[in-house]
C-alpha cells in the first residue's frame, strides 16, 4: 500500500477542496494519504520550516504538491516551502518518488499552466518521476472532467465567490489522485 503525502498552501479553502479530492481518489485506490497544510505562520524572515511535515514527506512514496495561482505562478507562502526543501534537493532525499501537482485560480486561463510547470520543473530537479492527469477532456463546461484541458497536472478554477469548486474540476482531482496512487504502486513493485 503506498504513502502519499499532499502538500499545498490555500488562504481561502478552493486549492484545499482540490487536495481533499486528490485524497480521496488516492485513497479509493488503496494508497494511505496525509494531507499537510502550508501555513504562513511556519515563516519566519522569509524562511518557511516545519520538521513534522517534512519528516512526512519524507517517508512518502509519492508527494503532491498543490498551490493557488499567485501572479501567474506559486503563491509566495508555497515557495518559501519550495526553497526551504532546497537542502533536501542537495541530497537528492526526494529521489525516484512518484510526484505530481495541483493548482486552483479565479482566471479561466490565469496562467495556472505556468504554476504546474514550476511545480514539474522543481519535481525533475529533486529527481522525481512526474505523473500527469492522463485524462482527455469530457468538455469544457464545469461538470465536465479535464475541462480545462490540464495534462501537467489538475487545474481547478472558481470565483472566490464560490464556496465549492465544481464537480468537473473535483472528477480531475480525484483521477489524479488515482492515478497517483497506481503509480506509485507499480513503482514500489
Ligand atoms: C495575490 C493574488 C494573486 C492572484 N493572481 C492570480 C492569477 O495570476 N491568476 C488567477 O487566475 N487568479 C489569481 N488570483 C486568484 C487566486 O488564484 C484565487 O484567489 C485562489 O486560487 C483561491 O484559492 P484558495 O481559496 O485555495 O486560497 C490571485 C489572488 C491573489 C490573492
């Protein structure tokens, strides 16, 4: 049964709905899931440190990392936690775990494509084997999965207006997860 591990940053619940549903999926697919929050609290000076979450990811099979789209990329609070990760990159400590990324923005577009990139190219840096969404669009409407026509990873888009995400982009969530979970699974073989 693999470990995944979900990290993610959200100030106001959307990107943290995303995360759940991520589990959920991985869950269904027989993976045991932690979910951690970034919270601006745990930075101090600029820094961002939490031994707890680390230590979790640290004996994960498989990280996925989720973050609003900020200013067309990471919300700051989600890259001080990219950076503080950056000793274990030294080490190469996340090396050969499956990794895989999430993002949520009020923009159709928004720019969310360059988040996931970030969040792919600091996976490939660590030496992580990256898992996409896999999944064709079933439309463009917002009950429809991969409607925003998302292969990097899962994009999510509301209104901040809108206390839940839609059950399009909450579907996206979930095959992710799934998805993640099988991976990691014929990985660990
Ligand atoms: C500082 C800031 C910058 C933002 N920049 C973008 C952006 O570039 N593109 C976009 O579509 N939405 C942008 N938004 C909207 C956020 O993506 C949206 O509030 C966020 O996804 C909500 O997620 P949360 O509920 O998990 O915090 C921005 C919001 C803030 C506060």
């Amino acid at each position: 049964m693999p470990k995944i591990a979900i990290v993610y940053f959200s100030a106001t619940g959307h990107t943290q709905q995303v995360a759940e549903a991520v589990a959920e999926g991985a869950t269904s697919a027989g993976a045991t899931v932690t979910l951690h929050r970034i919270v601006g609290e745990d930075i101090t000076n600029g820094r961002w440190s939490n031994d707890t979450i680390v230590a979790a990811l640290n004996s994960a099979d498989a990280i996925v990392f989720g973050t609003p789209t900020y200013m067309g990329g990471y919300a700051g609070q989600f890259k001080a936690f990219i950076d503080a990760c950056g000793g274990i990159w030294y080490q190469q400590g996340w090396k050969d775990k499956i990794g895989a990324g999430f993002t949520h923005s009020q923009g159709l577009s928004g720019d969310k494509l360059n988040t996931l990139t970030g969040l792919s190219i600091n996976a490939m840096q660590h030496g992580m084997i990256w898992v996409g969404t896999a999944t064709m669009p079933e439309g463009a409407t917002p009950e429809k999965t991969n409607r925003l026509s998302s292969y990097t990873g899962a994009m999510a888009q509301s209104n901040m207006d809108q206390p839940t995400i839609g059950s399009g982009d909450r579907q996206t969530a979930i095959i992710l997860g799934k998805r993640v979970a099988e991976a990691a699974k014929r990985w660990n073989k």
